[in-house]
C-alpha cells in the first residue's frame, strides 16, 4: 500500500507547458505529480496567454520569473539555470505535441505527455531514439490504469484464473458532444479538427485510453487485424468521427470489441471492460473502480473490493486509500506520476537494472497507441474493411 513515504531521494524540478486556467486536464497532472512528493513545480509556460499564464502560475504558487510565455522561453530559461527543471509535462493539444517533446529532449529534459503521444509511428520511433540517444525517459499519461483494480485484473490473467482469454469487450462512451459545435468551446474545436487533433477525434482522445488498458491486462495477445467503422453523426465534424466501433482478432484466437462514442446522448461519461476467459470473466468500470465483479462459471458470481487483503499483491502494492475509502482518478493520476518520477530517478541514477522489470506508461506505450489509430484509421478509409495489423 502506497502512504506517501519517500521512493526517490528527492523531489524532481518540474515544469509545465500548457494546463492553465482554461485548460481540461492540467489539474490532473497536478494532482498526480505533487501527491507523493516526488515532484516540486517550479516553471511553466501555462498558457498562450502569456499574463493570464503568469498570474495563474503565481497562484500556484511558480516564481513570476519562471512563468514564460513560450514552451521555448521556458526551455532557454530553465537550461540556464543551475537549478532548472529537469522534466516537463506538456498538456497542449495534439498538433504541438511533437515539436515540444522534441524541443525538451533535445535541450536535455526529461518529458511526460499527453496522449495520443503524436500523429504517427514515424514520429514516436524518432522521438523514441532521440531519448535513447539522450538517455531521457518520455512518460505517456495514460492517467486511468494507475486504478488497484486493473491490476488485480491482469495479475488474475497472468495467474490463468481465467483460462485463455476469448474475448475482449471494451466501451468509452460519453454524451456531451451530441449537439452541433456553433457554441463549442476551445476544447471541442480544436479536437475535431484534423490540424489540430490529428487523424481522429474519440479514438484518439477516448479510444487510446481503452486500447492501453487492454495491453496492461492482456500483455501478452496481440492483434492481428482489425475492423474499424467510424462516422462523424455531426457532419461539421467530419472527416474526424465523434463515434467508433472497433472488431479484433487476436494471435490467440481471441475477438475484441471496442465503442467509443461522444455521442452517446444522456450518458455522463464511463468506461467498462469485460475479459472473458475459458473458466472465469473479470468486469471492471471506472464509475465503480473500488469493484470488480469475478464470475467463474458454475459458481455464484464475486464482487472482490479494492484494498481487501485476498487481491493479489500487485492490486495490494498501488492501493493508496485502503479498503474502508473510495480510491478515485486522482489517486490513479498519482500511480501513474509517481512510476514515471521513479523511472526518470532511476535513468538519472543509470539504474538500467530497475528500469528493465519497471512499469511505466512509457514511449513504448504512446507508440503502440499511435499504431492502433493508424491502423484503425486505414480501415476506415477503406470504407470499414478488416486489415492486417501493421
């Protein structure tokens, strides 16, 4: 059980690009990376708008000289000082991830960044060799599979409680996309438009969160081809989709499918996992995260809580809140931060031992992910056709 004690020396110099005042998704970095001490945010570029992103950075609690304007003026910043950060965490749309990531690898800093990672493989085995070469760690925040229960789920896998694994059913879906854009905010533009999001709209921004689940709890299937049929029910969205479905096939034999949808008027936004087995199926939905619902066919189905000392140890050693207390996004956004600080002290310490057998949501992980989209976007394309995984 994780209580907050100290797993690296000390705390790593840390800035931001993007996650202001407007932003979505800046408060759940924050949240994860300052839980355990393993971080101290000291600079950041916040926001395009450079004063609002300077008065906003001094109410966190940023020195008004380390808030800059630009990615760049933070990196020409920070570099020049002997105390400068040494990762950065980019919560920006997707179009800019890949010059920001590189401009950071480049000027020797350590990166984490939102996913979809970038717009193609081509770009993730760039930036993957650019860290190699620079001996940099590239985290990915795939922020839901720091949940106790998905890991209680691929140690059950792993152990055969549930035989071969035979199929695989997974949903994201969420309804407050179900009306035209002529009000929608900055968020929903620049998500679906090509530019700006890149090939898709929910697959990458929802439908990657399920395929890297998947790997978490399935590590060792992998698709041999897949069938992808995407529509845009709002036309202006187009050729983007604002609703997919997915059918797979897996080396083992296994079938898969996947819904992603933001679309799906009057339902609030959950994700649902379903892996069935030849003896026993697993359940899991991050609107009930402290259960998993166990079925083993033939006796009355089981519905195992987080924090209870019969999960495996794996569950047991990244539970924060313990059994009798709801455990929540933040506190999976916390596991997934404190994985890639650790990951990031142990390169810094050239610990290659540690990082071999280390979990992280790493640039292995946003490269699979990447992957998955092209491939599903070249079914599509090719007007829903099934097409080897490539």
């Amino acid at each position: 059980m994780l209580n907050g004690e100290k797993k690296i020396a000390r705390p790593l110099r840390w800035g931001m690009v993007g996650g202001g005042r407007t932003g979505q998704v800046g408060y759940k970095h924050r949240t994860g990376a300052l839980r355990d001490g393993t971080y101290q945010l000291v600079a950041g570029a916040f926001d395009l708008d450079a004063a609002r992103g300077r008065d906003f950075g001094t109410n966190l609690g940023v020195a008004e000289d380390r808030c800059y304007a630009t990615y760049q003026d933070l990196i020409a910043g920070e570099t020049a000082r002997e105390d400068g950060v040494e990762v950065v965490s980019i919560a920006t749309p997707n179009f800019t991830h890949f010059e920001i990531t590189k401009a950071c690898l480049q000027a020797g800093l350590h990166v984490i960044c939102e996913k979809p990672l970038f717009f193609t493989v081509a770009e993730c085995e760039e930036v993957a060799k650019l860290a190699e070469d620079k001996g940099l760690i590239v985290g990915v925040t795939y922020g839901f599979t720091g949940h106790p229960l998905v890991h209680q789920m691929a140690a059950m896998v792993k152990k055969g409680l549930l035989g071969d694994i035979r199929i695989v059913d997974m949903q994201y879906t969420h309804g407050f996309n179900s009306g035209d854009d002529v009000n929608a905010g900055e968020a929903v533009k620049w998500r679906t438009n090509p530019e700006t999001a890149g090939p898709t709209f929910v697959l990458g921004d929802i439908g990657t969160h399920l395929y890297y689940l998947s790997e978490v709890v399935l590590p060792h299937m992998k698709i041999e081809k897949l069938l992808c049929d995407r529509k845009a029910f709002i036309p202006t969205r187009a050729p983007l989709e604002d609703h997919a479905t997915v059918l797979t096939h897996y080396d083992n034999g296994a079938r898969g499918r996947l819904w992603v949808s933001s679309v799906n008027a009057g339902n609030m936004g959950s994700q649902r996992y379903r892996f069935v087995g030849s003896k026993a199926s697993v359940e899991w939905s991050d609107a009930q995260p402290d259960q998993l619902i166990y079925e083993v066919q033939g006796e009355p189905n089981r519905i195992l809580h987080h924090g209870m000392p019969y999960l495996e140890e794996e569950s047991l050693a990244v539970d924060r809140m313990g059994a009798l207390h709801t455990e929540g996004l933040g506190d999976s956004w916390a596991n997934i931060y404190l994985w890639i600080a650790q990951a990031i002290d142990a390169r810094m310490r050239g610990d290659d031992a540690f990082l071999k057998t280390h979990h992280y949501p790493g640039i292995e992980a946003g490269t699979e992910g990447v992957r998955w989209l092209e491939n599903c976007v070249r079914s599509a394309d090719a007007d829903a056709a099934w097409v080897d995984y490539q």
